[in-house]
C-alpha cells in the first residue's frame, strides 16, 4: 500500500544530502578525529552545510520527540546536530501519518527539526530495544509500535524512505533478537539477508522532478549498515567481506554503477543492545523498572559464560550460498570481547568511514571504545536514562589535577542522585566539574556548563505568538540587548521537583546530561587534535583514559541506587498505592521483630 502511494502522487529522489566524512587523523584502530559534513542543495545560491566534528554523539526519539524536550529545547540545545528517528513508533496506522506531509525535506517539517542545524536519520527499530521479537521473515522485518508487533517489507522499507526522504538511512536488517548462541545456519541466515537488504535499499533513486534535467544521473541515499554476524568474530568478517566482494550478474546490475555493495554505504553502525542484556520479553509486567538498565560490565558480553559452556551446533548439512570458507565452525571456548567483535567486522573495511555505536552504557566505555576501536559517533540514550531516573551526571574530561580520588580510596560518582534526601537542603549548581553562567570568572579556568539547568538565560527578545506581537515590538527592538545569565537551578530545587512529580525536573535533567556529554567528546577532541605527533597524541589520550577510570566509578553505583529511589517515588502514589504502602509497613515491621529476636 505504502508503495502504491509513494507512486501515484509523491515526487522524489531529486534533492537528498550528500554526506562526507574526512578522516583528519588516525588508523584502522585507535583513536581518531575527523569530521561529518552534510550539504543540503536549497533554493539560494548557496546549500546548507552542516559540520559535526567527531568523535561526537547523536540523540534518538520517540515517536519523533527527543525524551523529555520540547521543539524549543531541542533548537537551543548547542549540543544537539544529529537526531535518529525509529520509524516503528509510527507504523499503527496504514499508511503511518508522516508520510502524508508534502513539500521538500518531510520529515523536517513533520517533526519541527531544524534543516539548517540538524542532521536526521531514520531507522525502522529503535537501536536500543532489545525486547524479545518475533522472528523475521526472508522479506519482511518485525518492529514493534504502540499497536504490537507489525511486518514491514522491503519495498514496505525503500517507500518510507524515499517518502521521507531523511538525512541518514539505516539499512534493514536481520538481528536476532532471541537468546544467544545461535546456530551456525540462523547467522548465515542472518548475513544473507542483511547483505540482500542493503542492495534493496541501494537500487538508484531515479530523480522524477519535473525541473531536473533529463540527462541528470539517479540520486543516491546516504545509507549507514548495521555490521551483522551477532556474537560470531568469522560471521562478522564473513558479513565484512560481502560488503567489499565484486557484484556479477543480476546483483551486479541492481545496483549499478556500484561495483560492491561498500560503495554504497556511508558508515557502519553497532548496535549493542542485544550484546550487553539479557533479552526480556515484550511484556514483563512485574518488572517495576519501566524498562530503564543499569550499565554491567561494558567490555564482555553478558552471556559470556553460557556461550562458552555451549557445544558448537552441528551445521555440517546446513545448506549456504556463501563459501563455506568464510563462517568458520563457530566455537565459544573463549566468549569474544566487544572489542574483538567490532574489530572482526572492520578489519576487511576501509578505515575512511564514519562508525557509529548505539547502546553503550557509560562514558567509561565510550572512551575505550575511541581509544582501542577508533569509534566517531556514540548516541546519548544512557545519559538521558540518567536523567530518568533522576541523576545529573559530574564528570569532566581530561580530568584536572584537583579531581582526584577522595582521601579514603573511594571513587568519585559520576552524578548525583538527586532523588536522595541530603540534596533536599543543597542550594548550589548541578555539577561539581563546571560553573555556571552566572558564576563565571574571567580569572578561573574551571569551564562553564551551558545547559538550560546551569546557565539559564533571560528572553533577549520577545516572544511573538502572532504577526500582531511582530508589528507591537518592531518598535521596541533595537537590536543591543545581549544574553544574561540567571542564577542556575539548584540541586534542592531539582529534589523538590523530581518528589513532587514535576516533568520540568527531568527536562532540566537531559539538557544538563547531554552538555556534559558534549563537554566530555569536546575534550577528547581537543587532546586528540592538539599535538602535532598523532602518536603522540594517542598516547597522551591513553594516559587520560586510564585517570578517568582511576578517578570516576566505572560501576555506576549511583545509578542502581538512584534507580531503586526512582521506583520508590513513581510508585508512592497512584492505582494500588494504599496495599503497597501496607506491604511496606508490614516488610518494616518484620525486619524490626527479626532485629530485636
């Protein structure tokens, strides 16, 4: 149906972005910097370009809507440039209500994005659900929307998209979602399917603009590829090298004039989610965590140990069109790292191409994996589940001299945990590492926070509603009012919000969260590109990377207690309120009878 519509009235293909990535330093793995470029073709003489210089991090939605934030914060967020939109949320209806919006750059406008300052993608799944799913098929892809499960097709996939017609496409793929290992045939499987997608989804787009000219060559999508292979290091390479071989025959002109699939592809994307939880149900009903995780150990794989008690499926009549040299006989003696996983799947790949990682867990792991995989681009969901759950992260990066560990050992926490009483009387800014606006100095070195929750600022201009409030103030601007800091929020007041159910509370929350994000990336790039000796350079980084997790707890402790005070403040009131409070007395009282025995 969707295909039917997109033919009948949608002119497409004529105007998508084009995306380069230069890479300014750097190796097949270890650290690197480089940059993002998208130029937009407008009707100026002149395109939108915009620039993300990596490492960087992008944001994801839901149901187009960056958690927590209005239209208004998203624009005045600086830290913002690049926002993915997982398409299943909007597939309850048929067609699903975005592809009905005309004109040029759809899913902008849909949305609210701005097209001058914000490069958007679109995937079908949402990269940091892991939820068990129903399998799926040769043709078809499950995804999960507020209606449950629904089947999206090929040519379901390439109409949305070109109907959209987003900054970044990612192409489809088959991820099982089902519990670990998996047979040798379920990954061959797997990497068939992944690689058969892709080439769908990189047929040329002809441009059907009735002012394009005649002669002018199909326009190309800047699709990035899920690595498939699970947690396989042969089917990842095997997956690796489908990309890189020479197309002949009918897949050969499918896609031409690319010559390998990899032509087509501007980045490649890990998708860890399945890799580091233990996959839950699409419906668990007694879990009170409203499906926010805790970081576990970012470096194994969570099922590490069942994989290696597992005995190697017997595949040897498993039929597969790839050669039987390239997915070795799998063998879990030895589970593989999260490192040894990403490094299979790019050692066959050229090093000139942006990678992209979903789901991790930390900014512990987001600094190993620059300094020993050479990841660019990372995305922000763990920072705003801190904000969930109501912590404001602290932690600054190189860490200064004056940030070392406490007197008795003990590691610095990497936020506060706002819901606990001993905030409740705290009258100063969220974070320890950076000032606020209204307190910076030009003698001190400590950098300012500019999230809206730090360094709040007064309207410079009025807020028009209608022309009539343009034309009322026309006469009153004149142009010198400059930017004011206010005093910033305070730790107590943000404990006052999050008891009393506020949402402005977590608002605030992923404004300063996603700062320090962008602080953290920023000071990797200023070592990275501040020493002439790349060399150098990564081993200066190196070092820092090790104080961090010297100074900083890797565990996260304050997480699982914020998360267990998020629980008890969500469920204080509402249905059922008056039997748990009951069940919490008589808990209290047994423990008291069991002391005093």
């Amino acid at each position: 149906m969707a295909q039917t519509q997109l033919e009948g009235g949608q002119r497409i293909g004529s105007r998508f972005p084009k995306l380069t990535f230069v890479l300014d330093r750097g190796k097949q793995f270890g650290p690197r910097v480089g940059g993002l470029c998208l130029t937009r073709p407008s009707d100026s003489s002149s395109n939108h370009i915009i620039d993300i210089q990596t490492p960087n991090f992008l944001v994801g939605t839901s149901r187009g809507a960056v958690p927590h934030f209005s239209r208004d914060h998203v624009h005045s967020a600086k830290g913002i440039s690049w926002i993915n939109v997982p398409f299943e949320s909007f597939l309850e209806q048929t067609p699903p209500v975005p592809t009905y919006q005309a004109g040029s750059q759809p899913l902008h406008n849909f949305l609210g994005f701005d097209s001058s300052k914000h490069i958007v993608s679109l995937s079908l799944r949402d990269p940091l659900d892991a939820r068990e799913m129903p399998p799926n098929g040769n043709a078809h892809v499950s995804a999960l929307c507020m209606r449950g499960v629904r089947k999206v097709t090929l040519a379901d996939w390439r109409s949305y998209v070109l109907t959209m017609q987003p900054d970044i496409t990612f192409a489809l793929s088959d991820t099982p979602f089902t519990v670990a290992p998996h047979s040798q045939k379920r990954l061959t499987k797997s990497i068939e399917r992944s690689a058969a997608w892709l080439a769908d989804l990189l047929r040329p787009v002809e441009n059907t603009m009735d002012d394009a000219p005649s002669e002018s060559a199909p326009t190309s999508l800047n699709v990035f590829v899920h690595m498939a292979g699970g947690t396989s290091t042969s089917a990842r390479r095997a997956f690796s090298h489908s990309l890189t071989e020479t197309l002949h025959g009918l897949e050969a002109n499918a896609v031409k004039p690319l010559l390998c699939l990899d032509e087509g592809v501007a980045g490649y994307a890990f998708d860890l989610a399945a890799l580091h939880v233990k996959l839950a149900p699409l419906s668990t009903p007694n879990d009170r965590g409203g499906g926010i995780e805790i970081a576990e150990d970012s470096l194994i794989l969570q099922n590490s140990e069942s994989l290696a008690q597992t005995p190697t499926p017997n595949t040897a009549v498993t039929p597969t069109s790839l050669s039987s040299s390239m997915i070795e006989p799998l063998s879990f003696s030895l589970a593989p790292t999260l490192d040894e996983l990403l490094r299979a799947s790019l050692e066959p790949l050229p090093i000139a191409k942006p990678r992209l990682v979903t789901d991790v867990r930390s900014p512990h792991e987001i600094l190993r994996l620059i300094r020993d995989i050479g990841v660019d681009v990372f995305d922000a969901g763990w920072a705003v589940k801190a904000a969930d759950i109501g912590v404001a992260i602290d932690f600054i990066f190189p860490v200064p001299s004056e940030h070392d560990s406490s007197p008795d050992r003990r590691k610095r926490d990497i936020g506060h945990n706002l819901y606990d009483a001993k905030y409740a009387h705290d009258f100063i800014s969220l974070s320890d590492a950076f000032l606020a606006g209204h307190n910076r100095s030009s003698s001190s070195e400590t950098p300012v926070c500019p999230c809206a929750a730090c360094s709040p600022t007064a309207p410079t201009s009025p807020i028009h509603h209608s022309k009539v409030d343009v034309q009322s103030h026309q006469a009153l601007s004149d142009g010198t009012s400059q930017k004011t800091f206010l005093p910033p929020f305070t730790r107590a007041y943000l404990h006052h919000l999050l008891h009393t159910h506020e949402m402005s509370a977590h608002t605030l929350l992923v404004a300063h969260n996603v700062a320090v994000l962008d602080a953290l990336l920023t000071g990797v790039r200023t070592i990275l590109s501040g020493h002439a000796d790349p060399i150098e350079a990564a081993a200066i980084f190196s070092r820092e990377v090790t104080r961090f997790e010297e100074v900083y707890d890797g565990a996260m402790s304050v997480l699982h207690t914020a998360r267990d005070n998020w629980k008890d403040v969500k469920y204080a009131r509402g249905k059922g309120r008056l039997a748990r409070e009951a069940q919490k007395d008589k808990d209290v009282r047994s423990v008291h009878s069991t002391e005093v025995q």
